[in-house]
C-alpha cells in the first residue's frame, strides 16, 4: 500500500477505532475531573470527607439526620458539613471513572501490542494510578501543600496525555510548502520552551492555591500597593516543611504568602511573553489561525486571573481559570505535535 492510499485508510478508520472513542471521551472526563478538583479545593471541601474512600463510612455520604450524627459520633474531629460532603465525592467517583476507562484503554493496547501509542498508554495508566495515590494522600496528611500541588499536575498530566493520545490515533501526515515547513521547524524549540513555562506556572498555580496564597495581593497591578511589597521567599517555597495536624486555610505567615503570589505573576508575565512570541512566529510562518488561537486562549487565561485578584477569587472565575490553564496547556501541546508531524510538500516517500 502506497503512502497516500495507506493516510486515507487511517482517515477513514480512527474514528471506528474504539481506542481512539475512548482516548477522546477521557480527555473530556479527565477535564472534567480537573475542573471539580479545582471546585472542590476552591470551596475548601477538600477534607469534606476525612477518611478515604468513602465519605464518613458511607459509600456515598451521609444525609439522613441519624446518619450526620453517627458521623459526627464516629469523627468528632471532622463534623460533617453536607456543603462539603458532596463536592469531594463527586469528584472522586468521576476520578474513579476516569481510571476504569485507563485501565479499558490499557488493555486494548495490551490486545494490540507494538501499534501507536501502546507505551504512551502504559506511562498514562502509570500515572493515574499515581493519582489514585496522591487523592488518598491528599485526604490522609490533611491538604498537605506539596501532595496537593502534585495533584493537581497529575490532574494535568493524565489530561495532556490522554489528548495527545487521541492526537496520535487520528494521526494525519500534513504535506505544507518547504518554507513554511522550515519556518516552523525553527518555532519548535520555542514553542516547546512555552510549553515548559506553562507547565511550571500550572505548578505554581497549585502551589498558590495550596497555601492559599491567591488573595495575598489584594490590589492589581501592584500588591498592597508596592511594586515590590515584604516578602519571605523561603518560606514560601519551602517544599521540606514539615507535615502539620490541618494545612485546611494555610500555614504560612502573609510575608510567605505574598512571596507565592508575587513569584506567580512573574510567571504569568514570561508565560504571556513567551506565548505571543510564539503566537507571532507562527503567523509569519504561515499558521494565522493557530496564532490567533493561542492569543485568544493565553487572553482570556490572563483576563481571568486578574478578574480573581479584583473580585476577590470567585469560585466560578477561580474555576475557569484552571480549565483555562489546562485549555491554554493542551493548546501549545497540540501545536508542538502538529509543528512535529508536517512534512514539506516537495519530499518523496518511499
């Protein structure tokens, strides 16, 4: 089978390939999950329940009024809050979903042993189960900071990984004119160092998020109007502080706090530089719709933090801003994959 009989045979196919139904329907579960993990951190339920995997002994979570008090009874530490209860299982059924759909996926790339993507679907199982591990730490040593940080880029990282697994099951090689090819061979590493700051400002996200840094800077532009206001930058990034009793609202003292957001902002001012640089370049490369694309998403991602550092952290707007964060990671990755996999028009196939 030639070349370009054999890109036609695997348009027709992808989409009857149950593995790519399934890689596609789990990145949307997986986004899912993402955004009520970050609903369930935002609106502090995430110790709602504070014993794993159930909810105070249930299977779902007490309702009933002699349940809350055998609740109660059995947890005096932890009296149940029904606000609470329900926000954290919820998210741990659609976790547990998620994770029944890896282990489907897993096992027919197992069946299929050696096509595309059987490793990728391995690593992603790995890492859900991780996952899995990291959600029952998160409950067990009390919103621990670093457990919950970690989380949260799991979240991430089974997300991207499950999209770039769809992207690689529709796989379609696209031949473009040599310049152009050249000229987005050379935004690669670009556009890869984005990807890389975006990563690391999702992680400083969490890390915000974790110790309840994102009101430390009440004010924008400035916080507490200084430009550059007391900040304990060691304490605030340190990752070696012991494990507490209840990190529920924060252990950190305001100057820790202050260092966190300021240190996020920076993040966020590289992350947009970066971005539109890599927005520019694919422009003059002959890709508008993806420049436009990446200006559109990275514009709203920083409209929505500064609406949460203005308003006062909104549950809706804290929320969109992590689907935006995940929305502008998948983006850049989708770019790189694509960046990866043209070919110049003039190059003879075997």
């Amino acid at each position: 089978m030639d070349v370009e009989s054999d890109i036609t045979e695997l348009r027709k196919n992808y989409k009857k390939d149950w593995r790519f139904r399934l890689a596609l329907i789990g990145t949307g579960l997986a986004l899912v999950v993402v955004v009520l993990g970050a609903f369930t951190r935002l609106s502090h339920a995430g110790l709602g329940c504070p014993d794993w995997p159930g909810c105070y002994g249930h299977l779902m979570w007490p309702t009933a009024s002699h349940e809350i008090e055998a609740a109660n009874q059995a947890f005096p530490h932890a009296p149940v809050e029904t606000d609470k209860t329900w926000p954290e299982m919820v998210h741990r059924y659609f976790a547990g979903t998620l994770m029944l759909l890896v282990v489907g996926l897993t096992y027919l790339f197992w069946r299929r042993r050696g096509h595309r993507g059987f490793y990728q679907s391995h690593i992603l199982l790995s890492i859900i189960l991780m996952q899995a591990a990291f959600g029952m730490w998160t409950v067990t040593l009390k919103l621990w900071p670093q457990v919950v940080t970690a989380h949260l880029l799991g979240g991430m990282t089974t997300l991207a990984v499950l999209w770039m697994l769809a992207e690689r099951l529709r796989y379609r090689r696209r031949l473009i004119p040599p310049r152009e090819f050249t000229a987005l061979q050379k935004l690669r590493p670009l556009a890869v160092a984005a990807v890389v700051a975006v990563a690391l400002q999702i992680a400083l996200g969490g890390w915000t998020s974790s110790n309840y840094a994102a009101l430390a800077c009440p004010d924008f532009p400035t916080c507490h109007n200084q430009w550059w206001p007391a900040a304990d930058f060691s304490q605030g990034f340190n990752i070696a502080q012991q494990i507490g009793p209840n990190y529920l609202g924060g252990a950190l003292e305001s100057d820790a706090r202050t260092a966190i957001h300021i240190t996020h902002r920076i993040g966020a001012i590289i992350v947009s530089l970066l971005v539109c640089l890599v927005a520019l370049r694919a422009w003059q490369a002959g890709s508008p719709r993806w420049a436009q694309g990446l200006l559109a998403v990275l514009g709203l991602q920083v409209a929505l933090g500064v609406a949460n550092v203005m308003l006062s952290l909104p549950l809706p707007i804290a929320v969109a801003h992590n689907a935006g964060a995940a929305l502008l990671l998948l983006s850049l990755l989708t770019f790189c994959y694509r960046i990866n996999t043209v070919q110049p028009a003039i190059k003879n196939y075997p």
